[in-house]
C-alpha cells in the first residue's frame, strides 16, 4: 500500500473536519483502497475497514506508535509504544458466512450500521439495535434479547471480526492495575493526519513567504529538503 503524499493528507483533513467519525473512517478507508467503489466500501465489514486503517497508518507514519493511557485505578498516564504488525489481524473476516448464535443469524456489522446509531446515546440500546439491523432473518423482538444473551451475541460478532474490535491489555506501573483499553486505529489515524496537515500547513506558510514558492512546490519537496528549507527560513 502507498503512503499518503502530503497534499493527499492535506486534502483529507481539510475534508475530514466536517465529517463524522464513521464518514471520516469511510474516507480514510477509501484513501487506503481507491480502486474499491464506495459503496463497496461501506458495505464492508468494520474489520476490513480497519485492517486496511492499518495497513495505511504502517505505510504512512510506519508500524510502531507512541501511546498513552490513563490507569482507571489511580489516574496516572501510561506511556508505551506499541508495534502494529501486533495488532493488525492477516486473516480477512468471513463476510460471506453469517455469525450463527442464540438461534439466529447475524452478518457483521459495517459502516452504514454504525452511521445508524450515531446519535443513540444510550449504550444499550445502541448495542441492540446494532444487532437487529445485522440480523439475518429477524424473527423476534430485539427488545427480548437479555443481558447475557446480547453479550454472548456480541462475543461471536466480535470472535468472527476480530480487526473490528482491538483492545490493549495494560498494566499501571503506578499501582499495578491490570486494564484494557479500546485501540480505535479510525481515530488514531486521524489524529496523526490532523498533526501532519497543521506541521504542513506551518511549512507552507513559512516557505510561501519568504520565497515565494507555491503550495504545491512546498508539498513537492520531499520531507527532508521541505524541513531543511524551514530551517533555513528561521521559522
């Protein structure tokens, strides 16, 4: 897979700061696989969209990243690093063979499916209707799913897409604490572009103003000789 070149990271975060998360994940996602059509790229399951987040972050930043944490337990602020190649799963999930549990049947969830719930607040009612959209052939109630069974639901969704649902397991070097802790590359990804396209940003400035030169000429200069010239400049 292919880096992002500085104007496409330009040009994704300039569009991604009106988007949602799950649209701004669909764009990064299509930024990763440009020959796929969108709404194949919707329609995909959230860990194939993600592994391929992955594939394009490693590409990009490259496959080890610097990360923090706050210990639940006390507070203090973990700092690790973490190597990607870790986390990202080879095997694609079965798309084509829907989770079959509780009697039912449930395809895996996509990006339409979470564009639906965006706005639920309740966590709950979130996870159950999440569900119902996914399943195959409705035939009861969603509302009648316990407690335990929504979970168990939700454990072979998640065992039939593990890309979808990455989690840290971490330890507080402060008190011991044995956590875990959600890693969303969606939003990772983004923060990284958000900091690249504002350094960018400063470098065009710099350089615009004291030679002259364009945007695109700036952006063209490879990261090296763009970073030597703002030296040079005094910025």
């Amino acid at each position: 897979m292919d880096r992002l070149s500085p104007s496409r990271t330009l040009e994704l975060w300039e569009r991604g700061h009106a988007q949602h998360p799950v649209d701004r994940a669909l764009s990064l996602y299509a930024a990763a696989c440009p020959q796929v059509p969108w709404p194949q790229l919707a329609d995909a399951s959230i860990g194939k969209r993600d592994a391929a987040l992955f594939e394009l972050r490693c590409a990009t930043f490259g496959r080890r990243l610097d990360a923090t944490a706050v210990c639940p337990q006390c507070g203090e602020r973990l700092a690790f690093t973490l190597d990607l190649d870790a986390l990202l799963q080879r095997e694609p999930a079965a798309a084509a063979a829907p989770v079959e549990i509780e009697g039912e049947r449930f395809r895996l969830p996509n990006s339409h499916d979470l564009a639906s719930i965006a706005q639920e607040e309740d966590v709950d009612m979130a996870a159950r209707r999440l569900l119902e959209r996914c399943r195959v052939a409705p035939a009861a109630d969603a509302q009648a799913w316990s407690e335990a069974a929504l979970a168990r639901i939700d454990a072979a969704i998640a065992a039939a897409d593990p890309q979808a649902d990455v989690a840290l397991d971490l330890s507080c070097d402060d008190c011991g604490h044995a956590f875990s802790a959600d890693f969303d590359i969606g939003a990772v990804l983004w923060q990284e572009i958000d900091a690249c396209a504002r350094r960018a940003l400063l470098d065009v400035d710099a350089l615009a103003r004291a030679y002259g030169w364009s945007e695109g000429e700036i952006l063209g200069l490879s990261e090296a000789r763009r970073a030597h010239y703002v030296e040079l400049a005094g910025r």
